[in-house]
C-alpha cells in the first residue's frame, strides 16, 4: 500500500534529509500500530511491514518533492528536469501502480472473474518459467486480462467462469498481431476514439518507438509506462507459440475428457541445462501443484518476508552468467531452473568476467579468440 503524503513548502530540497524524515514517519506509525492496536509491524528505511490475518502488508510514503529532485539536473549551471531510471521506478512504483489497483479492483467488482481468472493466466505463465519481472512483469499480465473485461474486449459477452477466462486469454495471445495492433484496456470507457487512432498510427508509421507490447490505457497515452522494458520481442515470440500449443492440447484433452494438467508443464527439451533445486530451499512449496494446503503460523510473530534462497540464487545466476545464458525459473515455486545457453560469443582477452570461462577459439586466425568454456561454467554451477 502507498500513504500519500500532502505537499508543503516545508519539505526539505535534499533526498537525503527527505528520507530520514520519512524514516521518522514510518517509526512513529509502527509505535502508534504497536500501542493503539497490538498490530505486529517491522519498520525499515524505505518502508512498513503490517502483519494483519495472516498477511503482511507492505506500506510505503511517498511525497511529490522526492520525483522533482530525482529528475533534477545541473548542466553548465543550468537546472533542468529530465526522467531519470530511478525517477521513472519511483513513478511507477508509487504513482502509477495503486492507480492499476484501484482500476482492477474496480473491475473485479464488476466482474468476479477478473482475480480467479488473473490466478490461472499467472498459474499458466509460472508453469512456463516466464512469469518474472524480466519477461513477464505481472502489470502487463494484468492488463492484458482486463482488456477482456473491458468495452472495447474482442468478445460480445464477458466470461463467467475462471476457466472461460483463461482460455480467452490463451486466444488472445495467440491470435492478436501485437506487431500492428495495441492492446486497449479501456477502464471506464475513459480512452476516446482519437486516443486509438493516435496509437495505431504511430505503431504504422514509427513502430520502433515502441515496445513489443503496447498497452493503452486512459493512464498511459505512450502506451509505455509498463512494457517498456519487458516482455521483448524474443519473449512475445515465445509466449505467443506456447499459447498456440496449450489452446491446442487443452482442446484436445477437453473433447477426449482428459486432464488439462500437462497444459501447466514447461516444455524441458526446450532448456540446454536443467538445474534441479532442493525441495527444502523452496521457499513456497504450498503453491506447487501437488502440494497439501500449508498451515498458518503463530499469530502475533512476524513471519519472515521477502526472503527466498531460490530467488536470490536465480539473481545471482543472471547477475554473473546473463551475458552467456538466459535463466528461468517458476516463481510460485518450481523444482527446476531452465537455462538457455546463448550462441557462442567471442570474447575478447581483455573483456572483465565474473568467472573462469573462456577458452581459446578454435580457428586458424593468428590472432588470439576466446570463447565460453561451457563445461566450466557448468560445473559453476553447482
């Protein structure tokens, strides 16, 4: 949750002194939470953990001044006011994203189907190993399902059940061209025809402007703020196929009253490496698909939060090895890591690595090549 603070004058011009005021904000909360309500809470720099019912609830301040002096910048004296990557993070992050919450709450009143439908789609893409923030942003997903609930959705009617939402999704990216065509998740009919027109004509006449997924929102007339970094093309492409291929199998095994299980299992011939990960690292192994449901703990303990090895593992994977594989893994947990190993790169003597992975080239050129030892980094692995 965001607590919005009102603008005053009296906020200091300096980050630094911004963020120790907003430290002594968080702790008077958390002493008036523990006092007033006997609410378990944990208090860091740059935000509040509220555990209530058996949730943790994550709070954080946000006031205007703190973007302005983000985007501040001295040029030859001259102040100017450019986004910057942490501005742009801390927009979105603060500003942009409880506005998306509002609005799907919103629409899940209107229609139920939108959060048990939004569970499966996310279910679908985990069992793919793409639902990360690296190929799959989770607000892109959510939108991509709310354009099916909303005036301008490609069917007459709405779906009813989860199921009929999922395979609408499943349709969607299987037979929409997000080459030429936006995605238009039109929230209270807010988006006017001009609107569209203006976006279907720069994806005709300027489509390298924009990202592999456009999503128009009333919000987001650049059609940017969430696609801009993920998914790539080289992702759209993939999802894309594997949308094609599980419409196909959960045909197939709905007319021959077959489960649909395997329309949740990753294709593992796809991955040149597979790492196989210890149940007892697993951090969530209630959400897997065969799992018994997980009991509650203690009621007034804090339980530990934003904390998981096989996350952190996979971060460091990509961190020290992103420049030679591609890696993915189930967040919700899988028992596996798929590593795609990518074309070998020749790698320069002096070029910095984070491991002992090259070997010399084997060509007739007289000058000295390296390329990935890939046996090494293999064993690196482990």
């Amino acid at each position: 949750g965001v607590i919005e603070i009102s603008a005053s004058g009296k906020w200091p011009d300096d980050l630094d002194a911004i963020a120790r005021l907003k430290a002594a904000f968080y702790i008077e909360l958390s002493n008036r939470l523990n006092k007033e309500h006997k609410i378990v809470n944990r208090v860091s720099s740059h935000y509040m953990d509220v555990y209530q019912d058996g949730y943790v609830f994550r709070l954080r301040l946000y006031c205007a001044p703190e973007v302005t002096l983000l985007k501040k910048q001295i040029q030859d004296g001259v102040v100017k006011f450019k986004n910057t990557r942490e501005s742009v993070s801390l927009q979105q992050d603060l500003v942009h994203l409880p506005l998306l919450h509002s609005a799907l709450h919103g629409l899940h009143q209107v229609s139920p189907v939108l959060g048990p439908g939004l569970c499966l789609v996310k279910r679908w893409l985990g069992s793919q190993l793409l639902l990360d923030p690296t190929y799959w942003p989770e607000p892109c997903v959510e939108l991509l399902g709310a354009s099916l609930l909303t005036p301008t959705a490609p069917y007459p009617t709405s779906p009813v059940t989860p199921q009929t939402f999922f395979l609408r999704f499943l349709a969607l990216l299987a037979t929409h061209n997000f080459v030429t065509d936006p995605v238009v998740v039109n929230f209270n009919g807010e988006l006017e025809r001009k609107d569209i027109l203006h976006i279907e004509a720069r994806l005709r006449n300027d489509r390298g402007t924009l990202p592999a997924l456009v999503l128009l929102t009333p919000w987001d007339p650049s059609a940017q703020i969430w696609s801009r970094n993920a998914p790539n093309i080289g992702t759209l492409v993939r999802t894309v196929r594997l949308a094609r291929a599980s419409l196909q199998l959960a045909e197939s095994h709905l007319i021959r009253g077959l489960s649909c299980r395997p329309i949740f299992e990753f294709p593992r011939a796809d991955f040149d490496v597979l790492i196989s990960l210890n149940k007892s690292c697993v951090a969530r192994p209630a959400q897997q698909q065969q799992s018994s449901v997980a009991q509650q703990g203690g009621k007034h303990i804090m339980p530990v939060v934003d904390f998981n090895p096989v996350t952190l593992f996979v971060q460091l994977l990509k961190e020290t090895y992103g420049d030679m594989a591609l890696f993915f893994y189930d967040v919700c947990d899988g028992l596996d890591i798929g590593v795609v190993i990518k074309p070998d790169p020749l790698l320069s003597d002096n070029k910095e690595m984070k491991f002992n992975c090259k070997r010399p080239a084997d060509d007739s050129s007289d000058k000295l090549s390296f390329v990935l030892n890939r046996r090494a980094m293999l064993e690196d692995f482990y």
